[in-house]
C-alpha cells in the first residue's frame, strides 16, 4: 500500500485488493484507519476509521480510496484490514505515511476597489486572486445585494383580441347559434322545445307609422318637421 498525492486537506490511499480466503476471492468489505502517530496491530482498532471505504474488488485488483479533511503540513498513518461475509478481520495492511501540505497564501490584487456612477452606470475592473503557498487555494465570491437567477423568458403576454360590436340597426352580425326554425313561419316564431329564431333579415314587415310594434320590432322616428312625419320599424337585435 501507499499514500501519496497530498494537497492541504488531503491524501491519496493506493493499494492491491486481497480475497476473503487470503489471495483469492473477494472480501466483504474494507476497514481503514489513520492516524497522527504511528501505530500496529494493537492500536489498530483506537486509530480514526476513514469514511466512504470502497467496495473490494477481487483480489489482485488495484484500488485507491481519497481521504480528505486532514490537516495542513501533518504526517498521517494508515493502514487497511480486510473483512469477509462473516465478519471476520484479516491482518492488518504495511502502515504507510505521508504528509499534507502546507496551507495557500492567498493575495488579492488591488485590495479594494471602487466606483461612482450615476443611475444606470457601469464600470469594468480587474480584480486578481493568486496563491503564493503549496496548498490548494479554493474559494468563491459573494458579492453584496446581487442577485443570480435562472429561468425561461416567456414572451410578453398578448391581449386577446376583441370582437367589434356592431352598432344598432346593423345586419352584418350573424346569429352565434343557429337553431333549427319554424319553416312555416317567416318572421321565426316560437317552436316547441327549441330557441326561438330571428326573423330572417330580408322578411318584410308592414308597419303603419304610429302602430304598436309587434315582439322584437323596434320603432325608429323618421325626420321630423313639416310634412315630415314618417317612421320606420327594424328588427330589433340586428
């Protein structure tokens, strides 16, 4: 087994997989453990269990497991036992060493910046992060009162549109529903169980100027005035 490819916080465990019965099969399962002073078989058990071990894989297969969450510029121990389905414990593994880094040296150039701008300004600078030290610089930038969303761009919503409304006395509207009539009848009268009808638009109506106007007739005076006195009758609803 080894360790190696340190950065800050971590270390990487390399190995070749064992068997459940010595160099064949497969385990069950992996124990690793490290720590910051040197340790055998007896000191095994009181080392720091590793999280996230892999799966074996059969023996004589090579595997690495990345145990992260150490210490800056430390030496670790390690070392691996090997469990089988009945949960019973091979030797442990060689111990092996090896040391962190040191931390980064983070620098920030220039160290502030700022800008005046009147309402609906902008300004454009460079700002440069740099990492003098042998540790992994890792970072992120919040920056105060911004926000970052996502989503889709709807269009912008369109107004239905409305219908023209005929003035009165028109005839261009057709009837939104056109119900089965009375042929009989040419003005549309009433038939049992059904919606009564318009009368059609060309059915003459005789009317007598001053006479009462029959069911759905509107009056219409004529110019007034002398020797004017005429009036007319319309179908109401058209």
């Amino acid at each position: 087994m080894s360790a190696d490819s340190p950065t800050s916080y971590s270390l990487t465990l390399r190995w070749t997989a064992i068997g459940d019965d010595g160099a064949t099969g497969t385990a069950a399962a992996y124990d690793v453990r490290y720590s910051t002073s040197p340790f055998g078989e007896a000191g095994f058990a009181s080392a720091t269990r590793a999280v996230g071990a892999p799966d074996p894989l059969p023996a004589g297969t090579a595997q690495e497991m990345r145990i992260e969450g150490l210490q800056f510029s430390t030496t670790y121990h390690f070392a691996i036992e090997a469990i089988d389905e009945w949960g019973n414990r091979g030797p442990i593994s060689d111990v092996v060493s090896a040391t962190t880094l040191g931390p980064p040296h983070f620098s920030l150039s220039p160290a502030s910046g700022s800008a005046e701008l009147s309402t609906g300004g902008h300004a454009t600078g460079i700002l440069t992060l740099a990492n003098s030290g042998v540790g992994e610089l890792t970072w992120s930038v919040e920056v105060e009162g911004a926000r970052v969303t996502t989503g889709v761009a709807f269009p912008a919503p369109v107004a239905p549109a409305l219908a023209k409304r005929p003035r009165i006395g028109t005839e261009s509207r057709p009837s939104p529903v056109t119900p089965p009539g009375d042929p009989a009848s040419p003005h549309g009268s009433y038939v049992a169980g059904r919606v009564p009808l318009r009368a059609p638009l060309d059915a003459p109506i005789g009317v007598t100027p001053g006479a009462p106007a029959t069911t759905g007739d509107r009056h219409v005076p004529g110019p007034q005035g002398p020797g004017r006195g005429s009036s007319s009758w319309s179908r109401a609803g058209t």
